[in-house]
C-alpha cells in the first residue's frame, strides 16, 4: 500500500451508550462534532477516514456535542453568517475555514401553479437545481467532505459517482487545489461528463453500471491513500445534506413542514434532511412538529420502494434500468435507513416510470419555470401519485426536493419537448406561423413546414 | 481448489494486513470456514450469530453479487474471485 493514511482505529468494543466520548482527548479541532459511531451496533471511533464499523460493517455517523452548538448558535447569528451552506457551520464536521464556493441557500419557491394543478394549497420547491457550483445538491456534501479531507491531510480526492457527484468533486478540488480522480460508469449522459472533464481532473469511465463502480473504487480505496467523498469521508459528506433541512426550515420563517417528498437513490440525503430537522429542534432552533417524510425512486431501480411496500426490514439489490440515471443505485447503503424514516414518520415511498419522469419533468417546467433532471422528474411524478392517491393533505406544507438541473441530462426530455417553429424574417412568415401554433399541438410542429 | 478473496482495509487485521487471502471452499459458506481457519477471528466479523453475511457487507463473485446467485450457497469454482465489500453511499 502506498502513502494509505492510517485510517483504522480500535473500537470501542463493548458498544457502550453511556460513555458517548471516547474520542475526548483527540478532539483537537475547533468544531463541535466529537466523534463517529456505528448506527447498527453503536461502536464508537475517533472521527477519522473510515467509513464503516469493524465490528458489524454497519455505516458510521458523525456524533456532535449539541449543548455545545446550542451554546453557540441562534437565529440571528445564522442570519448574519455567509450566504451558504456554511452559516451552520456549527452543525457540521469540520474544524477548520470551510471551502466556501457559494453552495447552499437555494431559493425555496412557492409553487402556486404547480400546486393548484395538482390541488394542493401550499406547496414549495426547494430548488437545488441552481446550487452552485455545478448545479445539484452535491456541491453541498462535497464542501463538507473536500473540507473535511483537506484537514485529514488528504492531496488527492476521489468519488464513485453517477455524475453530479463527478461535477462537483472536480470543480471543488480545481476551486480548493487538491489532486482529483473521479469514477463514473462508461454509458452516462454526455453533459454530466463533459461537466466533470472541464475541471480537468482525470476521469476513469468504468465499463459497468454505478454499483459495479461503486465496487471498484472500494478496492482503489483500499490500496490508495486518496480521500473518496462517499467512501472514506462518507460520515463528513453525507452531513452536508442536512443542509437542505436547515434552509428550508430558516426559509419558511424558522418552522419546519408538514410533509417533505424528496428523491431516494442511496437514502442518504432522504435520513440527512430530516436528521436536520431533528438537530434544530434538538437545540432549539424550531418548535418540534411531526414531519412526514416521503421519497421517489424510478420503477427501473426500486430497492427501497419495494422493502417499503413489502414491509421487509432488509434491501434487495436490483440491477438498474432507468432513465433516472443519477438516482440508479441498485443497491443503496442507506435504504434499510430510508425505509424505516418513511414508516416511522408516517410517509410513503412511490416509484414512477421512465414514462412518468419525462411527464414529471415536463410539468415542473411548464408550471414552475424550473427545468429539473430526471431524478425531479421523478420526484415531481411521485408527488402527483402522492396526492392523487390521497396520500398528502392539501392543506399540508409540502416541501418537495429538486436536487439536479435538466441541462445536464437532455438526452431524456429531447424527443419530448418539440422544435422551434423556423420562419423567415418577414412578418408574414411569423403571422403564418404564429395561427399554426395556436392551433397545433407543440410536438406537431417539427412535422409541420410553415 | 483455489479461490482469491479481496479483502477490505476493516478486515485486514486478521489478514496480516494483506487484501488478497487464497482460500478454499466450493460454496461462499464453505470458503467462510477455510478464510476462518487461516484468518482466525474473520468469521465473526464477517457474519451474524446464525452465520448470515451482515447485511452491510457486499460479496460478489467475479464481479456478480452473490444475491443474484444463490446468496451464500453460490456454488465457487477454482480461479474464482470473491471481493468482500462494504457498503458505499450514493452518487
């Protein structure tokens, strides 16, 4: 092995609940995260590079001193801090001056349009199809976990990715000067490669799908000593999701929702958002309110949504076949722990077909102005299920996640959206056209010469 | 009969630090128990009391999960591979 930083550390063996900090002592940053603990046997370790339990394999999570953050934070002082992500630095794990590339506070959009086609009353996109810098949530975790890495003595970062990951990995790196070397499946969008190659990190296109990919970089993580945002550093990364918990409450005037639908490809960001929720009412930020939590998944990869349906407490991999690309994990590290949120919170998990996301992107667009990539397609084409179904309240606040930007996947919408009408530059030609398009269907016009 | 076995970095202090271990077995059961008498101490780690694989824990058999086989009866023969991996976040 070369240059592997020593990522392992002995447990503490007899999961013990009531000795919460066994990292003390080898707390010496500046953050009030204290250490990380296994969410299946409760084993606990220092707040390193590892991502799983040596004990039972169960994912590992960051633990906080939240007396501490609520010592330290309150509304205002949120208010004043940076126009980011970053103005709940308190609740992340990091210790040192945060990689701040503008990520985070995403306008939460009132979508009244879409909200009475669907017969809802109050309805809101959280629309992180504008983060910044590449247009998803990842920027989100990848601050978080690129930070992180840069104070675990990481030069080279890494990523297994299905392509937002591989934007935001790479331009965060090119932004923060770290070495970087990103992972996709071989048969992704064009835009989502091409919107990684430009940061000019090295990119391997793995001839398989994203869980085979996954496998790999797991074995290169084993033998290198890079820093992989969603293997190594996963505990860090996947913290940045909360984010969108935290914005959405401080958006609506510092009050949580009734109802959230968000899109479920590993069930990361799905636990993250209301572990956000959970952490503001921990200290004191909001009032404590039920928050039903509901998720999306294409039917061409439905792992979670079939354990939901069939009350299974254990995930059964599927081999993806979808156009929902970004959220095609056949085999979701987090499902077991998305499935038991949507139980336990009262909400539900509902899949759409390839069919239905296109539909479910469409409508977005036409309603809400905002042109979402396939997995808020899918995420939109659930919450109409939802309602029709009966399975949301009208009268709920409903906050729905759109975590990706149509731009990078056009493939899926370009035979369902039409052509311009081409006219020549007189104005009989525009009158021309013009009557034809009132009276014409959109997708009728490619077929039509004016 | 001969079957490689890739070993994850929270294993491997029961593999002298090694990621790759050639053990035998003609099922993933049986190469649990030939890994478990060279690596002494894995087993456990590996699997829950009633020996079932803990459910964060991937195995695959050259490339293919081993839950689109027949799980931990998935029959091996000499030269496979077996990678032993854990669980990752998403994409």
């Amino acid at each position: 092995m070369t240059g592997v930083l020593d990522t392992r550390r002995t447990a503490t063996e007899s999961p013990d609940h009531q000795h919460a900090h066994p990292a003390d002592g080898h707390h010496s940053h500046s953050g009030h995260f204290t250490h990380l603990k296994c969410k299946e046997c409760g084993a606990e370790y220092e707040a390193t590079a590892m991502h799983v339990c040596e004990l039972c394999f169960g994912p590992l999570e960051v633990k906080y001193d939240y007396e501490a953050i609520a010592r330290n934070v309150s509304r205002e002082k949120i208010a004043a801090g940076p126009n980011s992500i970053w103005r709940y630095k308190d609740f992340l794990p990091v210790g040192s001056d945060p990689i701040d590339v503008g990520t985070g506070m995403t306008p939460l959009l009132k979508a009244n349009r879409l909200a009475r086609r669907l017969g809802l009353k109050s309805l809101y996109i959280k629309n992180d199809a504008v983060n910044m810098p590449t247009l998803s949530f990842k920027d989100r975790v990848v601050s978080v976990a690129l930070t992180r890495a840069r104070e675990l003595g990481f030069t080279t970062v890494s990523c297994a990715s299905t392509g937002n990951l591989a934007n935001s990995t790479a331009a965060i790196a090119a932004h923060a000067g770290l070495e970087c070397c990103v992972f996709i499946p071989a048969d992704l969008e064009s835009g989502k490669v091409l919107g990684t190659l430009i940061y000019n990190p090295t990119v391997m296109a793995v001839r398989g799908n994203y869980d085979q990919v996954n496998r790999l970089c797991s074995e290169v993580a084993n033998s290198y000593g890079w820093g992989f945002v969603n293997i190594n550093l996963r505990p860090y990364y996947s913290e940045g999701s909360k984010t969108l918990g935290f914005e959405v409450a401080e958006q609506l005037g510092w009050q949580l929702p009734d109802h959230i639908v968000a899109p479920l490809a590993s069930g990361s960001l799905f636990t993250k958002i209301h572990k956000g929720f959970q952490e503001l009412i921990a200290t004191g930020l909001v009032e404590s309110k039920p928050v039903k939590c509901s998720g999306a998944q294409a039917e061409g990869c439905n792992p979670i949504a079939t354990a939901f349906k069939e009350e299974r407490d254990f995930i059964a991999p599927v081999k993806p076949n979808t156009i929902a690309k970004s959220i095609a994990i056949g085999n979701p590290a987090d499902g077991i722990y998305a499935v038991e949120q949507a139980r336990k919170t009262g909400g539900h998990i509902e899949t759409a077909t390839d069919e239905e996301i296109v539909e479910g992107i469409k409508l977005l667009a036409e309603t809400e102005g905002i042109f979402t990539e396939t997995a808020g397609g899918t995420t939109i084409a659930v919450l109409k299920k939802l309602v029709e179904a009966g399975k949301i309240n009208p009268d709920e606040t409903t906050v729905v996640y759109i975590t990706g930007n149509g731009l990078k996947t056009q493939e899926a919408v370009q035979s369902h959206a039409g052509q311009p009408l081409e006219i020549d530059p007189k104005l009989d030609s525009f009158e021309r056209a013009w009557d034809r398009a009132r009276t014409l269907d959109r997708l009728e016009w490619q077929q039509v010469l004016v | 009969m001969a079957i490689k076995v890739l070993i994850p970095t929270p294993l491997q202090k029961f593999t002298e630090d090694r990621a790759e271990i050639e053990c035998s077995g003609d099922t993933i059961d049986a190469m649990i128990d030939s890994l478990e008498v060279s690596c002494p101490g894995i087993k456990a780690r590996i699997c829950d009391d009633e020996g079932k694989l803990r459910r964060f824990l991937n195995v695959y058999v050259n490339s293919e999960d081993i839950r689109f086989l027949d799980g931990q009866a998935t029959s091996l023969a000499d030269g496979d591979e077996v990678s032993i991996v854990p669980a990752v976040a998403g994409g």
